[in-house]
C-alpha cells in the first residue's frame, strides 16, 4: 500500500465548460461548486458564444433570497434556461 500515486490524485483537473456542457442534457443539469471562484465572466462569455445570454440568470444569494433563486430555478427548468447562484 505504500506506493505513490502520483501527481494526478493530487491535483483537480483543469476545468473545462464545454466539456461539462457537451456532457450534459436537459435532465442533467451542471451544478458548480468553486470555492472561492468567480465564474460569471467564464461563464458569461460561455453563454454568449452557446447563444444562450439572454437565458442565463445570475441571483445572488443572502436573506431572503431563497424563494426567489427557486423560482428562476422551476423557470428555467419550463423553458431551458441557465441560472447561476
């Protein structure tokens, strides 16, 4: 047991949206946890390049934030839009 694994278990692996988008559906939703990552310029310019800017929905969540982060949720899901908490 005592032999090394090697760099690749230590590391994550460089995140790559397309990637995660071509594997994705409709019934697979991308769920993103960064911490301490910005991703809303990447993201941003990933929607606009997919044609999908005017779908995408950024909500901020704090007080008070939560019936509104479900709503934009349980809409995009009706009409296939993005949504970034």
């Amino acid at each position: 047991m005592g032999e090394e694994q090697g760099e690749k278990y230590l590391s994550p692996p460089l995140f790559d949206i397309e990637r995660s988008y071509d594997d994705s559906t409709s019934a697979t939703p991308l769920i993103f946890v960064l911490p301490g990552a910005d991703p809303l310029q990447a993201l941003t310019a990933f929607a606009k390049r997919k044609k999908k800017l005017e779908s995408l929905r950024s909500i901020s969540l704090g007080q008070g934030q939560g019936a509104k982060a479900e709503q934009a949720i349980a809409e995009a899901r009706k009409a296939g839009g993005w949504v970034l908490l």
